[in-house]
C-alpha cells in the first residue's frame, strides 16, 4: 500500500507478543524525501538498489563470518572441520541463516 501526504499513522502501546522478534514491512511513500522522481524510482532505480543492498549484506556477512571463523580457530588450536562448521553455524545463528557453502568458501579464501 502506498502511503498519502494526509495517511494518519499511530503506535498501539498496548500491543504485546511473545515472539522476541516481530517483522515489519516497509512501506512505501508517493513523496520520498530521498527519491528523484514523485513516485519512488523508477524500477529500474529500485532494482538497482535492491541488488546494491544485497551485495553490502552478502559482503557484510562475510565479515561476520571471518570473525567468528578467527574467534573459533583462535580459541581452539585444532579443530575438525565438521566442529568448525558446525560451530560457525552455531554462533552464526544468533544474527543470520548461513548456507555450509558460504563457510567453506570462506575458510578456503
């Protein structure tokens, strides 16, 4: 749904939820302050930013995957190589899914 300049929007103090996380959409505006054109990008400006922001997660979380693979191999001076996958996974879960490909290509770079 596309947000108007007259839309009213309100937080509902009183919700509760026992999930710790809860996703929100984003939401999209007729106005946004940081687009060229009235209606958002065009769609090929919105798909470009789309892939640029995919590329800064992917390189993001190949930084976070690099900590965690020193922070383990530091700690323990020998490791299998199915421990030491199983281990990334581990703490690796806490901030996002990671594919066993994605490890591997890491400890081999």
């Amino acid at each position: 749904r596309l947000i108007e300049d007259n839309d009213a929007l309100s937080l509902n103090f009183d919700f509760y939820s026992n999930q710790h996380k809860i996703r929100i959409s984003n939401i999209s505006s007729l106005h946004h302050p940081f687009s060229n054109s009235a209606n958002g990008g065009t769609r090929a400006q919105q798909e470009q930013e789309r892939r640029d922001t995919l590329q800064t997660i992917q390189r993001d979380r190949g930084y976070v995957l690099d900590a965690i693979l020193v922070r383990i191999l530091k700690a323990r001076k020998s490791i299998s190589h199915a421990d030491l996958i199983s281990q990334v996974l581990h703490q690796a879960s806490r901030q996002f899914s990671v594919p066993v490909g994605d490890i591997k290509k890491r400890i081999e770079s």
